[in-house]
C-alpha cells in the first residue's frame, strides 16, 4: 500500500481520489476498532488465567502487557502524528489543548479542510524531524516482536515494519521517512498513518494469541496414565523404614522419548542397567528428550540419581573361635549392607578402636577378658543399632623359631654344611608361612650348642668364633640352637622353642 500510495506523488490529486482516501481511512478505522475489542477480550482472558495459575501463566502475562504498553506508544505517537498534521493542514497551532475528549482527535482528523496539502505533511515528518522519531519507533518496536516470537513471524515482522530506505527519480538514496511524507498530500499521509496504526494492532492480536499458546507449549499431551511406586530403597533393615513415592505417570504411547544416561543412548523402554564394577557410591546424570511438536525443538528433561555398590556379603560365625589379641592390631572389616560407610558407627568396651586403609583396628586393653564391638547405622536421620559382637581376650601365642638360610627355613632335621655356614643365614621368629598372625618379631639373643659346648650370640647371626666351631664339625654332628630370646612389637621379651639340626 505504501508504494501504491507514493506512487501518487507524481499525480496531480483529484478531489475524487482524495476522498477515496478517506473511505479507506474510514473502513481501517472500522476494523481497528474490531482488532482492539478482539485484543482487549483476549487480554481479560489472559489476565484471568494468569490470576487462576500464576507459575504457569504468570510470566507470559506479563509479557503481553508490556506488548500493550509498546502497542499503545507508537500508535499514540502515530495519533498526535496525524492530529498535528491536521491542525498545520488547516494553518492552526498545536497542540491545540491539553487534555482532549476520548475521539476528539481522531474528529479533529476526520474533518480536515485542506486535505490537498503537499507541502504539510513534509514539513511536519521531515523539517521538524518527527518522520525519524516516528523510524526509530518502528524499529524498537519490530524488534521487540522479533525478539518475543520465533519462526515465521519474525519475517513477518521484518516485511510489515520495514524501514528500508529507496531511491528518488535521479537515482539517489533517499530515506524512509522521506519515501512515505516527502510531496504527500495531506489525505493521503492521513490513510497511511492509519494504516500503520492497523498494522500495529494487528501484529499486537497475533502476538497476544502467540503469548496465550505458549502458555501451552511445554504441555505434553499424554493417551496412557499408570500408577507407579518407586521406593527410596528395596533393602530395609529391622527397625528401619520403607518410604516410596507412589506418583501419576502420563506417557504418550505414540511419541515414545529418547533417554540419554552419561552422554550415551540406553533402550526405548528407559531400563537403565549398568554391570556393578567396584565398590562405594556411583552417581549417574542425563536427559530425556521427547520430541517436540512439528516444527519445534524437543522438550529436554534433565535427571540425576545415584547408587551405592556393596561387596556381596555373609555373615558366618565360628562361637568357639570369637577371639581376639591382647597386645595386637586386631584388623577387622565392618560394613552394614546397603549403608554407605560414612554412615556406619562403630564402638568398642575393653579395647581402644581405630580407622586404617579402610579397617577397623582394635587393640584390648591390658586388663580386659572380654571385648564388645557394637556397631550402628544412620538410618532416615537417625543412629540405629545394628546389634553387637563379644570376643574372649588371649595373650599372643609365641611365635615359632627357624634358621633361615637362603630361601630355606628349617625348625629341625638336616642340613647342609654350605647351608650351616653361610655367613648370611640368621635366626627369625616367625608364625610359619600358614600363620594366621603376622607379627615382627627380633632376635636379640640364644646360644649355640654343640659337642664342642655352649656359645652365646648376641644377635640373629652366628658369630665369626661360632662360625669356626661349626666348620670342624663332622658329618652327623647334632648342632642345636637353644635359649632363642626374641621382643615382640609392643617390646615383650619371649623365650623360644630351640632348634636341632643334624650336619648332613
């Protein structure tokens, strides 16, 4: 419309054409009006729901009264626009008063006298610069509708709000407001005023019906509901509680989601099943993407859980044999299936208890016969017994006594002479390769017996004269290792079984 109507620049403008422009001043008027009764019935119905469910259209609301604020700017602008242009056209001042009737303007509009001016409308928009107020407006205001709307509007608004210059008959680059007012008589800048207030309208209805649907837009629609029960854990303890959450599920059989765990796609059904590699707290994340409507981007949901792996466990108890060690780091591994380690609880009577490489170390006190370790779990907040274990207190048994030479440890029978003699062979005490302890225990002292008689040796090694004796020794000779001193870890001296040899 605006090219036809610049289009009659170049006219010299009938009466008759003139008020062919006022019959179309007149039917855009008509349906303005229609626009804004049908833009003022959808806003009470927006504002309704935005009353009736605030989280779900409160935000959306908002933003269509501020479409109305932006709306009704430019077009009151474009209003005091057209009613200046009248006042200049008939050569009085403006503005004529202050505070006008409801319509008076537009009357004042309606009735110009001289709506053949040429020179009226140019002297308003392009001498006294209104014409680029009235650019900047539209800019503002097409991107603002660009910017609260998507897809094919935008271009919409792009083509309806242009503010693209052109060129006048010598070519030259001349700008908007000079390609809508520049030689326009009076009548017809009128008609394209209204016709821009239309199309503000206009764009106003299709944003407010745009706004009111996506207010929908993150519904999905659903054609199968369940109910389901998911419990916070299938393992209760005695004493503990079951919790479960039982929930309303509404799928949509015929728009089956995506489901994504760590970045990698699981099956169709959303069954999440991972082999149980280590132990302790595993905590996985993802998303559920289920496809959007036609044309839209699919609607993400994000998840994160989390799950604890136990080693498999069971409980076998020997009665006879619920011992421990006085003077010993009695190692003890205490879990409770299904609780997490940092929620376990462990005391002791009779014995101090302590944390290491992910043992319980308990040592008895000197006096105790008897040690109890009781443990407890947090469950739902709070501490609960998970019940108790006695064990009798014995002293440590003596370790045994060996003569270790090379890789060979010997507590009797033959020998070699080579073996006998090597100046690295020693002394140990150990609990044998099969001992169920392990305890460092050292030599300080015992004595050598032979034919010859009895020497001492303050060490783990025979000494260089002991050494001598047994070279002289013939094949057959007994040659026993007695009054074997060793300390133990807490320091306690222990006498030990001797050692008798026969030189093969």
């Amino acid at each position: 419309m605006y090219l036809v109507l610049t289009a009659m620049l170049a006219l010299n403008v009938s009466t008759d054409i003139l008020n062919g422009f006022k019959l179309v001043d007149e039917s855009l008027h008509f349906t303005l009006t229609a626009t804004e009764n049908r833009n003022q019935e959808m806003m009470d119905q927006f504002k309704a729901a935005a009353e009736l469910n605030e989280q779900k259209n409160g935000e959306w609301y908002q933003k269509a009264v501020e479409l109305g604020q932006r709306s009704d700017a430019i077009y009151d602008f474009i209003q005091d626009f057209k009613y200046n242009i009248a006042l200049l056209a008939d050569g009085q001042k403006y503005p004529q008063k202050a505070n006008l009737p409801e319509g008076s303007k537009d009357a004042r509009v309606s009735n110009i006298s001289a709506r053949d001016q040429l020179d009226v409308t140019a002297q308003y928009a392009l001498n006294e610069g209104h014409g680029e107020e009235l650019r900047v407006m539209f800019e503002d205001y097409r991107n603002f509708l660009i910017e609260l709307t998507n897809g094919e509007k935008k271009k919409e608004f792009e083509q309806m709000f242009s503010t693209e210059g052109g060129t006048n008959n010598d070519g030259d680059p001349i700008t908007w407001e000079q390609v809508i007012f520049e030689g326009m008589p009076v009548g017809a800048s009128i008609t394209i005023l209204t016709k821009m207030q239309n199309d503000i309208r206009s764009a106003q209805s299709e944003m407010i019906q745009y706004l009111r649907e996506q207010t929908d837009a993150a519904d999905v629609r659903v054609n199968k509901m369940m109910a389901l029960v998911v419990p916070a854990s299938k393992y209760v303890i005695r004493g503990g509680k079951y919790s479960a959450q039982i929930i309303l599920a509404a799928v949509d059989s015929t728009a089956k989601p995506n489901y994504y765990v760590d970045g990698q796609q699981i099956n169709e059904n959303g069954i999440y099943e991972v082999t149980a590699v280590g132990t302790g707290l595993k905590k996985y994340k993802g998303v559920l993407e289920l496809p959007g409507k036609e044309g839209e981007e699919p609607l993400r949901f994000n998840f994160e859980d989390e799950y604890s792996v136990g080693e498999p466990s069971v409980t076998i108890s020997n009665t006879d044999l619920n011992i421990m060690y006085r003077d010993y780091e009695n190692k003890f591994s205490i879990s409770v299936p299904g609780v997490a380690n940092d929620k376990v609880r462990v005391s002791v009577s009779g014995a101090t208890a302590s944390q290491r490489g992910g043992m319980w170390i308990i040592k008895p006190n000197a006096s105790a016969k008897e040690v109890t370790i009781a443990v407890q779990a947090e469950l739902d907040g709070r501490m609960q017994s998970m019940g108790s274990q006695q064990y009798r207190v014995k002293e440590l048994p003596k370790p045994g006594a060996y003569f270790r030479s090379g890789s060979t440890e010997y507590q009797e029978g033959k020998i070699a002479r080579n073996a006998l003699l090597s100046p690295q062979a020693t002394v140990i005490a150990s609990y044998g390769p099969e001992g169920l302890l392990d305890l460092k225990y050292t030599i300080t002292s015992f004595q050598l017996q032979t034919s010859m008689g009895y020497s001492q040796s303050n060490g783990n090694k025979f000494t260089k004269a002991q050494l001598d004796q047994l070279g002289k020794l013939k094949q057959g000779a007994m040659v026993n290792i007695v009054d074997i001193r060793a300390k133990g870890p807490e320091g306690k001296e222990v006498r030990l079984r001797g050692i008798p040899l026969q030189l093969n």
